[in-house]
C-alpha cells in the first residue's frame, strides 16, 4: 500500500497537469489563430493531398508545442508537462464523444473533420514531444 505522502504528490502531479493542460490549449489557439493565414500562404492551394490537409495543422502544432515543453525546464516535477499533453488526448476523446452522442448525419461529418483535422495533431504532436523529452531528461538524470 502507497504512503500518504506519494499518494498526495500522484495527486499534485495529476491535477498540475490538468491545469497546464488549460495554457496548453491557450497556447494553441493562439498559434492557430496568429499563424493559420502565413501557413496557408505558404503552402500551395489545397488539392486533398495529404500533405496539403494536415501539414498545416502539424506545423502549426510544432511551432505551438516547442514552447510548451520548454516548461519542462521551469518545473522541479516533470511529469506534468507530459500529463499535460495526457489531459489533450481525454479532451479530445471527450469531444469524440459527445459528437457521436448528439450528432449525426452531415452535420457529424462535418464536425468530426474539423475536430480531427484541428485537435488530433496538437494532441499527437504535443504527446510526443511532452513524452520524449519527458524520457529523455529521465535517462540524463539517471
């Protein structure tokens, strides 16, 4: 059985990381926003290639996710940057959830693409660079 301590400083750790799951979406709305017009510049007219349809989210979510795992580097604990990029993924799951709960038809559709095509790469992308850097000062520090 855990002591009392370790379950308290599980318990610290779960609920910073749903806090900073709260800037994290900040930030990446503000990403979206300042950045979605010099993307969409950038990259030739739509034509429904793949790289085309997402490679502006996941550019957009990189250049979004950087500065969220610098945080890494501020924290003594950390494991809530990537329980941070954790509380994402069940965002995302919930939202996948409620559109099939209340939707259906062409306005699910169209509502599951813009979720997948808007929340599915900060969720990936942020989860991975969260993680990885997470496991990588884990090994340094051992």
């Amino acid at each position: 059985m855990q002591d009392s301590q370790s379950v308290k400083q599980n318990s610290i750790t779960v609920l910073s990381g749903f806090c900073l799951s709260f800037l994290y979406t900040v930030v990446f709305v503000l990403a979206y926003m300042l950045t979605a017009d010099w993307v969409a510049a950038w990259i030739p007219q739509p034509t429904g290639s793949f790289l085309q349809v997402w490679g502006p989210p996941f550019l957009i979510s990189l250049a979004a996710a950087i500065p969220c795992c610098c945080v890494i580097f501020l924290v003594r604990n950390k494991l809530i940057v990537p329980m941070g990029f954790f509380f994402l993924a069940v965002y995302y799951v919930v939202f996948r959830v409620v559109l099939f709960r209340d939707y259906s038809g062409a306005e699910l559709a169209y509502l599951t693409q813009m979720v997948r095509l808007y929340l599915l790469p900060p969720v990936i992308v942020g989860n991975l660079l969260g993680w990885g850097s997470y496991l990588v000062l884990q090994r340094w520090n051992r």
